[in-house]
C-alpha cells in the first residue's frame, strides 16, 4: 500500500517533467531526420526547376520561353516605372513642404494644393502604391529567376553573359569575361579596378536611400506632432507604419533565406524500401529504435499511459 501510494506520489510529482523532456528529445530526433534547411525563394525555384520535365514541346525551358517571359517581365517593369514616378512626385511635393519650399507640382495632370489633411493623404497613397509595388517587382522577380535559370542551364557556357546581358540587365554587374580563352586570366590591378566602383556605387546607393526614408520618417513624426485633424492624422500615421512594416516583412519573406523542412528522407525512404529492401533495411531497420526505448521506459516508468 505504502509503495503504491510513493510510486504514485513520484508520478505526480516528476511525471510532468519527464513528459516534458520526453516530447523534447523526441522532437530533437524528429528535426534530426527532417532537417531545417534555410533557402532563398531563387533556390527554391532552381530545385524546383531542376525536376521539371515537360510533356510535349509546348511548355519547354529553352528560348522561346524566355522571350515570353521576358515579354511579361517588361510589361511589369512598365507599372513599376509609373508607380515609382508617381511616388517621386508625391515624395518631393513632401520634402519641400517639410522645408517650405514654394514650388508647384502637378499630379494626374491637377496641380497639387494645399488642404487640411493633404499631407496624410499623399502619404496613403503612397504607401498603398508602394504595397502594390513590392506585389509587381517580386512577380518580376520569380520571373527573372525563371529566366536566369533556363539561360544558365540551357544556353551554352560561352553565350551565357551574352544573355545574362540581354534579359537580365539588372543582374549582370561583371565585365564580360571569355570562356574560350583559357590563357586569359583577369590581373589583380583588373580585379580591384572592377570591384572598387562596385562598393563605392552600392554604399552611394544605400546613402541615398537611408537620407530618403530618414526625411519621411522626419514627416511622418512632424504629423504626429502637429496633426492638421488630431484623430485621423494620427490614425494616418498609425496607418502608413503598418504599411511599411507589411513591406519590409514582405521583402524579407520573398527575397531572403527563410526555414524550410526538408522530407526528402520520406521519399527515400519509399524509394528504397520498393527497389532495394536489402539497403532499406541496413539504412532505416533501426531508425526508430531510439524511439521506441524511450517510448518503453516512460510506459515502464508510468509517466505515460499504457498502450
């Protein structure tokens, strides 16, 4: 009686901590044969790519394809042009009110004028368009790394800068470089004078951009200080820092390394265990013995019920 009842107590008092690190190793197990595997949305799409096989000669990867492709992307970079022309405008009818500058501007063909709110409203509007700006350019970036995967894989290795140039201008930063010269080979006063421009160039650019989002969140504060309409203003305000941590979040989501889970064990594991069952079992007989001795000793234990 006596040594039920402490087997009992011992249940209860250790019984939540052993389930607890129970379910955590068998979670380190389980990420051990599903791995974490962090890739960009281009890699996704190359693997993907890499097992397309078409059926017929209507959806081929080769030329033809490209030009489609490229057909759309210019269709798209079109709407990103205007957008940004008009985001421009409405960025510079901002910064010289922010610093009372008296000049005109024009907006769909209307010249712009100051009114109660006028602020507040171009913001939305531009933000909305920038919204829908990000949507574009990461349509024209899936497509661009369809492109760029067809040219790399199908084009031969001596045409591929040629039409790296001619689809994918805003990817080539590299001199041409031969492929059919081997005895050629860039100098070290070559390389530096490639590379150099390069960093100067790109820290010119993030300058440029920091000094443009720094003055919209100069105005965007001075609206916070001084609303024209205190409730909806601020609630403007509220709005347009949603809509830029929405961007930056989208960014992220479509042009950086993200987490996935990787089950191709799954699928070689079926593959095996069809064709090979002599392999399957030197591989995978024991892959869960681990699980099924620790299964057995919380049952033993009594910190798990008894199947």
């Amino acid at each position: 009686m006596l040594a039920t009842f402490l087997d009992n107590l011992r249940i209860l008092l250790f019984g939540p901590i052993a389930r607890f690190f129970y379910r955590r190793r068998s979670r380190r197990r389980w990420s051990r044969r599903y791995p974490i595997q962090w890739m960009t949305p281009r890699e996704i799409l190359f693997m993907d790519l890499e097992n397309y096989e078409p059926e017929g000669d209507v959806f081929k990867l080769d030329k033809a394809m490209v030009n489609e492709f490229a057909d759309a992307r210019d269709k798209l970079n079109d709407r990103i042009r205007r957008n940004f022309s008009i985001m421009f405008i409405i960025s510079a009818i901002l910064i010289t009110d922010y610093f009372s500058i008296d000049m005109k501007f024009s907006l769909f063909g209307v010249e712009v004028k100051k009114f109660v709110f006028f602020r507040e409203l171009l913001f939305l509007l531009a933000s909305g368009l920038s919204a829908h700006t990000l949507i574009i350019q990461n349509n024209v970036y899936t497509l661009e790394n369809a492109m760029a995967f067809i040219i790399s894989n199908k084009v031969p290795v001596e045409l591929r800068h040629l039409y790296g140039n001619r689809y994918l201008p805003g990817g080539m930063y590299s001199r041409y470089i031969p492929t059919n010269l081997p005895y050629i080979n860039i100098s070290r006063p070559n390389y530096w004078i490639s590379i150099v421009p390069v960093f100067i160039m790109s820290g010119a650019l993030a300058a440029v951009f920091i000094g443009y989002y720094y003055l919209l969140m100069r105005i965007l504060y001075d609206i916070w200080l001084h609303p024209s309409v205190p409730f909806w203003s601020r609630g403007a305000v509220i709005a347009m820092a949603i809509s830029y941590t929405y961007g930056l979040l989208y960014v992220a989501g479509t042009r950086f390394k993200l987490p996935y889970r990787n089950y191709i064990r799954v699928e070689k594991r079926n593959v095996m265990k069809k064709f090979w069952p002599a392999q399957y079992e030197e591989e995978f007989g024991g892959e869960y013995a681990e699980d099924i001795a620790d299964d057995r000793w919380m049952h033993g234990r009594g910190y798990l019920p008894k199947p």
